[in-house]
C-alpha cells in the first residue's frame, strides 16, 4: 500500500488516478475540486521574493 496526494493506493492504476486527484475508492466522482482563487503558497512566496513570473509556469 502507498499513498500518493494523500489517497491510499492498491496497485499502479490507483497511483495513477491519485496523482491526477481521482480518489481511487471513488474514481466515478472525477477530480477533487480545486479552491477558486487560492494559490500554491510556493508561488506565492516566489512573487513575493520578486522571480519573474516566466519563472514559475517552468513547473506548473
């Protein structure tokens, strides 16, 4: 057993589906939302610090 963005995975196609943010015990619920105006506090720190913002879409 593993767990991949917090959802226990079984086998390689539970892993698959949690890294796109399918709850493998439920995958016929689709993707969890994602908060609306809410930003990863990685992208927020490095606006802050001043990178340039062609910087950040690089791992987006």
């Amino acid at each position: 057993m593993e767990i991949v963005n917090g959802y226990p995975c079984r086998d390689c196609a539970d892993v698959a589906r949690a890294e796109r943010g399918i709850d493998p015990a439920r995958p016929e619920q689709g993707p969890a939302p994602k908060p609306a105006g809410q930003e990863p506090g990685w992208v927020a720190g490095a606006r802050a610090a001043g990178v340039p913002e062609r910087l950040l879409d690089l791992y987006a």
